[in-house]
C-alpha cells in the first residue's frame, strides 16, 4: 500500500487538524476534563492503558480518565508533541506521541517515571475522519522504562 504522503494530495491542513486535535487532548487532561478528553473516543474505540489493561467503548475510556483525573493524576501536568504522523489513507492516521507527565500523586504499580521524575510514555492513536473532524479508533499507550543505571 503506497504512503498516501508520497501521492500529490496536499494533506497539510489535516496534518495541522490532527495536531489541533492533540493538542486539545492536553488541554482536556491539564484541567482534570475527562469528559473532553474523551469526547471524540469512538463509541468502538479500542483503549490499552500503560499498565496494558484493554477495555473497548467511549463510556468506559471516559470512565476511566475521570477516575485517575480524581485521583492519582489529579493536578498533574501533561506535554505532548506528535513525533510522527503517518496516513494510511487520507480519512486514517496513525500517530506517534510523545508525552510527559508531571505533578502526579502517585504512579501505577510497575510504572517508572525517570530520575527527573518525570513520566515518560509513547501514545499510539490510531485517528480516523468521520463527518470532517478526527476520532479515536485505538488508543494505545505505554510508559518508557528508565535505562538501568551502567555496571
């Protein structure tokens, strides 16, 4: 299947959408919105969160998030940057972010933030275009491991 970004459609305005779109998504979760943030999750989407727990459908991806909005992530501060933004199609992208999460309570069990205390995490979204805005196919997300400290 050929890279659609290779073809002579100008994707540019989708790209700066989808961006748009993230962005929005850090917004949500920097103001403890759970409803927001999960307000373009397709009603089918697929969630895997960093603990690698799947759950499928808008309610419970909404439920969720207010639940760690209200507790553990309660306050914290999120940055993320789209690393690459790859369309399958011109109606699908896939989307690599990188995130970083601070001022958290406390983490998940098995989850490392770095010695800056930093959560570090790489999201995956799968994006597609219904009725000209982006939703959330597939949300997959997982937290990057600290290097182990040299011998």
């Amino acid at each position: 299947m050929p890279d659609v970004q290779t073809q002579s459609r100008d994707l540019s305005h989708e790209t700066a959408a989808i961006e748009a779109f993230v962005a929005g998504l850090t917004d949500a979760w920097n103001r403890g919105d759970a409803k927001t943030f999960s307000a373009r999750f397709a009603a089918d989407g697929s969630f895997t969160n960093v603990l690698g727990i799947v759950a499928y459908g808008r309610e419970i991806f909404e439920l969720r998030h207010a639940e760690i909005f209200s507790t553990i992530y309660k306050g914290s501060v999120l940055q993320q940057s789209v690393g690459k933004l790859r369309f399958i199609r011109p109606d699908v992208a896939v989307v690599d972010v990188d995130a970083a999460v601070s001022g958290y309570r406390r983490l998940p069990p098995g989850v490392q933030a770095g010695s800056d205390g930093i959560l570090r995490a790489k999201l995956q979204l799968v994006l597609t275009r219904e009725d000209d805005e982006w939703w959330i196919a597939a949300f997959h997300n997982v937290d990057v491991k600290p290097l182990p400290p040299p011998p």
